[in-house]
C-alpha cells in the first residue's frame, strides 16, 4: 500500500520514464516492468538505447526540447518519471545546459499537468545542495542550501534552475516529489558517469594518487528503487537524497583493490596541484581549442569537495535502503570489465575476491 498522497505503481499502469535509456533510467525501468508497469521509454533521437535490450517497453523518440513531442509522450500516462538530463561537465555551447535542462524540465512538467498526470518524480541531484564544511563524517542533507557562486559549472547551474522550476509546479498544484541521487555505480553506466570513469580508470592503471575528498557511493539499481518507493511514499514538494556510504576516496580505491586484487594507489596529491591542472587544460583545449578538456575544471573542483550526505529523510519516510559500497563497486567493475572498457592486460591480471 502507498501512503497517504502516494501512487503505488500497479499491473498496467501507463507510465512515462524520459531518459530512459540512461543508466538510471534504464535501472528505473526495469523495476517498474518488475512491477507490471507499461512503461512508456523516451529515447533521445538517434541515442544509445542498448541498455533497454530485451526489454518490453513501449519506445518513443522525443527531444526533451520540443514541447509538442514530450506531450505527446506524456499522454494518458498516469505517473511520469523525468530522469533525462544533460550530464557532463562541459559542452562547447553552455546554453545547451539550459535548453535541455531546464526547458525540458518545463516541458515535461506542462505535459504532465495537460496530461493529468496524478504524480511526477523529478531526479535531480546532489549537485544543487551546499556542501560547505562537509566531512566524511560531518554529511549535510536535503536542508543545506548551495551559495550559488559555489554552484560550479553550466550542469550545476541548470540543474540549480530547473530544481526551482519544479518546486515552483508543486507550489502550483501539481504533485511532484524530487529525488537527489548521489553518485551511483553498477550495470549499464555506458557513459560512463565520473564516478563511472574512476572506476575504469581504476581498473585500467591510470589512477596515481588520489586526493583528500569524500564520495557518497550507492549502486544504480538502489536508486531506481528508490524513486519507485518516492512515487508511493514521498510528500509532495519534498525532496530526498538517494545515497549509499560516505567514503573518503582512497577507501573508494582499496574496497576496488580488494574486489578485483588490482593494487591501490597509496600517494596522496595536494589538492592546487590538480586544480592547477585542471584550470590549464580548461583554458588551452577547452576555450583556445574548442574540444572536450582532458581534465574538465568542474569535474577536478567536484573531487576536491567533500561530497558527503546524510539520507535519513528518505530513509525514514520511504523506506530506503542501500547495499553496501563494495558490493556496488564490485558489480561496477564487472560489467566495466565484460563491456570491454578496460584494456586486455589489465582485465587478465584480474582475481576477483568472489568468483
């Protein structure tokens, strides 16, 4: 039974879920088709969909930015799902941030009030809290607010905006419940997301050292429970961070050491020494050059933030639960391994601890 306000998913539902061919949408989907849903998929036009394989879903092409497209999509669908985002640290046009995100989130919520929608689950992001004098063992939760200069870069930003845009609906009426995930790991992340690629990078040796900062690792599939158990469960308006365990990263880099019997860096390196970095390689590739930075500033600013967070709320009033970290990461790093994003040499000096 959903609490009072809530929507349990049932047998047949009509049920939008944008993005999700993504990593947690397609995790999302494959609970609700767990749960009888007919699950509406909305791909991006031309987008990799290969983690809806195998799926029975009913897929349709729509560009988040074209209103009349999403509302058609949103049609008859009696909850709504907006996973879809722009993520990733840096575009050549930083108004592409705001086109996608935040008109789109527009878009998607008018579809969803034309549509009659009964209730929408918005993911937002941990990006949008503040995180000043955050700690490994000092998290800050859903009441935390960001100073916005310490809103780093264009994916922050939009988010920041659209989040508004959201709270701003629910204000009006309409039934919306935001998840914040934190940085999920597992099956699928063809992206891959950053804490994706530090996995991989992990595993293929390209990690020398690491800094003094703090990761909130959950695995995928935690998640996309967790926005289920918002639709039934969560009140209107709020907010609730999905998240695993706060972990500094070189405990991050050991649990991967232990899962696959690869060696962890033990070198810790200044925190200017990488932001140095990362500001130079922003400048020449990104601004001179025009092209993808090797180290994106946002990106290197995010791994010298303790990123830390405490969900009790969705704990305690959805009843959330997590798996623990090394069991996320292991199953991270297998699928890595099987979809051929770590290098041959590498994946035979493998000994996984579970066989």
């Amino acid at each position: 039974m959903s609490e009072p306000g809530g929507s349990t998913v049932n047998t047949g539902d009509r049920v939008l879920v944008t993005g999700a061919a993504g990593f947690i949408g397609s995790s999302l989907v494959r609970q609700l088709r767990s749960r009888g849903a007919h699950v509406v998929a909305m791909v991006e036009p031309g987008g990799d969909r290969a983690n809806l394989d195998g799926l029975d879903v009913e897929s349709v092409d729509a560009d988040l930015r074209n209103a009349d497209a999403v509302s058609k999509a949103a049609d008859g669908c009696r909850l709504v799902f907006h996973v879809a985002a722009l993520y990733r640290f840096w575009a050549r046009d930083p108004a592409t941030f705001y086109d996608v995100n935040v008109t789109g989130t527009r878009n998607v919520l008018d579809a969803a009030r034309r549509g009659g929608c009964e209730r929408l689950v918005y993911t937002s992001t941990v990006g949008t809290l503040g995180v000043n004098g955050a700690s490994t063992r000092s998290p800050v939760d859903e009441t935390s607010y960001a100073h916005v200069d310490h809103l780093f870069g264009s994916y922050k930003q939009s988010k920041y905006v659209a989040e508004h845009e959201v709270l701003r609906a629910a204000a009006e009426g309409l039934p919306v419940v935001l998840v914040q995930p934190t940085m999920p790991v597992g099956p699928g992340d063809r992206g891959p997301t950053p804490t994706g690629r530090t996995v991989i990078e992990f595993l293929n040796g390209r990690i020398p050292g690491y800094v003094d900062t703090t990761l909130n690792i959950v695995d995928v599939e935690d998640v996309a429970r967790g926005h289920v158990l918002a639709v039934e469960r969560g009140g209107a308006g709020r907010s609730y961070i999905l998240g695993g365990e706060n972990l500094a990263l070189r405990h991050v880099l050991a649990l991967l050491a232990e899962v696959s019997g690869l060696r962890a860096p033990t070198r810790q390196f200044p925190g200017a020494v990488a932001l140095g970095a990362a500001q130079l390689s922003e400048l020449v590739e990104g601004r001179l050059l025009r092209r993808q930075p090797t180290l994106p500033l946002e990106a290197v600013r995010m791994s010298t933030t303790h990123m830390s967070f405490d969900d009790h709320r969705a704990r305690s009033e959805l009843g959330y639960t997590s798996r623990p970290p090394k069991e996320a990461l292991e199953r991270a790093a297998r699928w890595f391994v099987e979809s051929g994003y770590v290098r041959a040499d590498r994946a035979t000096r493998i000994r996984w601890e579970h066989r």
